[in-house]
C-alpha cells in the first residue's frame, strides 16, 4: 500500500529490524529466528524486487547485536516462571548469571550498546545505501563467523566473544 508512495518521491527508504539472530542461530530460540530470518528474507527479496524498478528507492536490513533496551523486562518473563538453572539464562552476551528477572532485564540494559548509538549506525547505514546494516562489534563477528564457517560458526565464538565481554566490562 505505501510503495506506490515512496516511489514517486525523488528519495525514500524502507529499513526493517531483524536481529543478528537473523543471520547465525542458537539453541533454545527456534521461532525467534525464524521471525528474524524471515524479515531478512522479506527485505533482501524486495531490495531484489525494487531495484528493477526504481533506483529511488532504498531497502535496508538492520541486525543489531546487543543494544540496551528493555526488551528484557517487557518480556513475558516473571519471577515464579523464571527458571533457575544457570545454563538456562547463560547468553553469549552477558557474564554474570542474573537470579531475578529485574536483574536479566538491568544487566541486559546496561550491558548493551546505548540505543542512540545504534540509531546513529542505522542512519549511517541508510546514507551509505548498505543493504545490510550490521549493529556493534558482536553483530559484526557473528555475521563474520558464520561467513566463514557456516556449518560450524558457534565453535569461534568463544574466541572472540568472551575476550570481547572481559574488555567491554573493564
């Protein structure tokens, strides 16, 4: 319905929010990725589509890593439900091992790339005309990891993701 819209303008973009886990998976996350593979399916088939008709017309696919929102503690989680078992909460982004939900949802935040930051990358992003707009350091190695080893990209991540956690908290 608004394609037709932003066509007839002399410039226009269409940027869509996937996820890193758009690009690499992990256990435990099945229809989180699939919603977030589907969003970058959507966009790279109608950067695809658009670029036949109108070179106006950018189309742009954000896949942020760790960004400090509130996702967390806007999530269905509660306390009573939460599970105990440290493997359970154990994340390739955080250290420390939260006992509540307050503190998942703290620590989330304030682990994170501030959300202005991230908006900045975007709007770089969009300026460069980069049809995939990877956000933080971590999205980048993810992304690069499972380039070079897609079958086996979990295998690096301790590698590069623990040493990366270790500096960011210093």
């Amino acid at each position: 319905a608004f394609i037709p819209h932003l066509v007839d303008r002399p410039e226009a973009a269409i940027v869509n929010t996937s996820s890193i886990f758009g690009m690499v998976a992990v256990p435990g996350q099945t229809v989180y990725h699939a919603t977030k593979f589907a969003v970058r399916g959507f966009t790279e088939s109608l950067a695809l589509e658009m670029a036949q008709t109108n070179e106006n017309l950018q189309i742009h696919c954000v896949h942020p890593g760790h960004v400090g929102t509130n996702i967390v503690s806007n999530s269905r989680l509660d306390d009573e439900g939460f599970q105990t078992d440290e493997e359970s909460r154990s994340s390739i982004f955080t250290r420390e091992q939260p006992a509540t939900v307050e503190e998942m949802a703290e620590s989330f935040r304030e682990g994170g790339m501030h959300p202005s930051k991230a908006a900045q990358i975007i709007l770089n992003g969009v300026k460069k005309n980069k049809r995939r707009i990877f956000i933080g350091l971590d999205s980048k190695l993810l992304e690069l990891s499972q380039r070079i080893f897609p079958n086996k990209y979990h295998r690096l991540w301790p590698f590069f993701m623990i040493p990366m956690m270790i500096f960011r908290n210093k």
